[in-house]
C-alpha cells in the first residue's frame, strides 16, 4: 500500500513514517529540503527507508507542488505546518502555509480517485482556544472549536492558524467529497528521531534547562509515539471519522516538574513559580474518542523519562 506523508522531516511525522515503513507501506515524502542531511538522514536511515520511503520536494506555498506526492496514494497524511509561538509576521510566518498549504494539499488530493482518506494534523490549538471558561470538571471535547476571533484578540497566532486551517479544510473536504479524519494533539513529548529540537520539545527543556522560576499553566501533554499511531489507526480503521483529540495529561507546571525531579534528581529543577496567583485552572479532555480508535496513552512520567534522555544524547540539557 502506498502513502504519502506532507513535512515528512519533522517531530511528528519523522515517528509516523518510522511507524509506517514498519507496517510495510510504501512512503512517499515530502520535505523542503531534500538535499540537506540535517533533514533527511534520519528518515532515510530508517528500517525498510532504502526500500520503501522516497523522497519529494515540496512547499506548502508552492501550487500544485504536492501533486506528485499524492499521486497513486490510497491515504494522505498532512502534517506539515509552522509550529512556532513566536512570529513576527503571523500571516506570511504560520496563517498562510498552515491554512493556504492544507487547501494546497487538498486540491492535489482531488486529482486522485485512489485516495481512500486523507488525515490532518489538526491540534488542540484548534479546540481549545474559545474563551469559555475552565474548570476542574469542564470536560473539553470534540465538539469544541478555538474561536478564531478569540485567537486574533489574543494574539494567538499559532492557534489562530490551526483553526483557520481545520475549518478550511472540512468546507473543502465536504464540498469536493474527500474523506478526511483530523487528530488534534495536545502538547507533543517523547523521543526525536530528528537531530533538532521542534517547539514542543522544547518546552521540556525550557522546563528544566536553567530558569529559576516555572510558568504557572497547565499543559496537556500527549506522547509523540501516541499521536503518530493515532494517525495510522485513523486511516486503518474504515469507520475512523471526524475529530480525535489526543491529549494523555492536564497537568500544572509544578506538576510535571516534581515527575521530573523524581525521575532525574540531578538536574536543576525550578521551584518557585513564575507569578504568586493561585495555579492557572484544570480542567479534563476527554479521551472516549481516542481511546475507541485504539489509543492507549503512554503515562506522563515514561514520556518525560524518554523525552529527557533523548535530550540528553543530544547533548541539549544542561
Ligand atoms: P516540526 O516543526 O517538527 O514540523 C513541522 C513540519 O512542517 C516540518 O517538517 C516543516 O518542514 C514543515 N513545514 C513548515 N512550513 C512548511 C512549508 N512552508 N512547506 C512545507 N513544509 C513546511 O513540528 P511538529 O512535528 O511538532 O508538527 C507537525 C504538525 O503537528 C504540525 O501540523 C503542528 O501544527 C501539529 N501539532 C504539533 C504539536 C506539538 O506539540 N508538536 C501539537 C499539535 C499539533 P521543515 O522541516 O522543512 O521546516
């Protein structure tokens, strides 16, 4: 069976190729850069890659530039992205790839009868983010959609592009019949494939790496090895449809770092937190749909004892 997976270099998809190549699929990849090593080597060094993963170039701004990728494909899988909190730019830096790059995509995929499905990766920046208010027993599901005048207000570009691109992407999807699955992740942890650091593994070491006081938030962390499983139990499973929120844990800061200390009492962990207000508000996402496709979450503590070893290897903890 031939697949195609959009921004193959990155986090996620570099463990969903890894996956995929395990499964005996044949891949066809699309990255931006396939003449730089920093990129590739990874991918290509992966078990089944020399026989079964080919490489494409393409930009998510460039018309027309996936339509090799998708071609003779049963399955899509659009991972790629800007995953970036800081731009200076906001449209040209993260809306326009994400949501003109997906309709991009999509219009490749309509020149293909033997697409089955095609799954995106949405996020939890398109769910969440709707200012409704949080609380302990507040369950966030599937049926949530980020507001993206809320995300405008707030300067929140990312999500802003997120939810401009999932809502873009199921008008288009309905209108020309294309069969799509979205997987909306929390924040990603767990091992990199990949030899540079990605904006959600970062925030593990930004966690524990020197800074003396800790953000008071609470993450909804998600392993990386769940989500790319996730999306080849979306495609697998005919009766897959619709939206999966994927998130493992809601946990506060103050939460993740003692899992932390615990785990690695040698490191320099944050004690205080970062403002003296009470600890920003918990609040439950549900799992029902995630765990009906297949997903058994990998508990917190084994995706940060793994996220910061992999770390470690890289030399990137201090
Ligand atoms: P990475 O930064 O590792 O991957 C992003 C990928 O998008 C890279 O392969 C990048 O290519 C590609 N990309 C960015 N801009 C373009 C462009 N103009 N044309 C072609 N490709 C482009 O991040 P993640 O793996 O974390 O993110 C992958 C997806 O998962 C994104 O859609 C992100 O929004 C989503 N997601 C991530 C979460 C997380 O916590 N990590 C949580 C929820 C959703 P290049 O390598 O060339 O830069």
């Amino acid at each position: 069976k031939v697949v195609s997976v959009s921004g193959a270099s990155g986090y996620i998809a570099s463990w969903l190729v890894k996956f995929l190549l395990q499964r005996g699929y044949t891949v066809k990849a699309s990255v931006r850069e396939p003449n730089d090593a920093r990129k590739t080597e990874h991918l290509l060094v992966l078990d089944g890659a020399k026989e079964r993963l080919q490489l494409f170039k393409a930009d998510l701004m460039d018309e027309g530039s996936f339509d090799p990728v998708v071609e003779g494909c049963e399955c899509v899988f659009h991972t790629a992205s800007p995953f970036y909190l800081s731009a200076t730019d906001p449209q040209a830096e993260l809306i326009d790839p994400a949501l003109k790059g997906t309709l991009n995509v999509l219009r490749s995929c309509t020149k293909v009868p033997s697409i089955k499905r095609v799954v995106i990766t949405s996020s939890m920046a398109a769910v969440a983010f709707n200012g409704k208010p949080l609380a302990p027993d507040v369950i966030i599901d599937e049926t949530w959609f980020s507001d993206p005048d809320f995300c405008e207000k707030s300067k929140l570009w990312y999500m802003l592009s997120k939810t401009l691109a999932e809502e873009a992407a199921w008008k288009f999807t309905k209108e020309n019949g294309i069969d799509m699955v979205t997987i909306n992740p929390g924040l990603v942890i767990g091992p990199l494939l990949q030899p540079t650091l990605n904006t959600s593994s970062e925030s593990v070491l930004k966690l524990i790496n020197g800074a003396e006081k800790y953000p008071n938030t609470t993450f909804r962390w998600v392993d990386v090895r769940d989500v790319a499983n996730a999306h080849i139990y979306a495609f697998e499973n005919s009766s897959a449809s619709g939206r999966y929120c994927l998130v493992g844990s809601v946990v506060h800061s103050s939460e993740t770092l003692e899992i932390l200390h615990k785990l690695f009492p040698e490191l320099k962990i944050p004690k205080e937190c970062a403002d003296d207000k009470p600890p920003s508000t918990k609040y439950q996402v549900s799992k029902k749909r995630a765990e009906n496709l297949g997903i058994k979450f990998t508990p917190l503590d084994v995706s940060l004892k793994d996220t910061v070893e992999s770390l470690k290897e890289k030399n990137l903890v201090s």
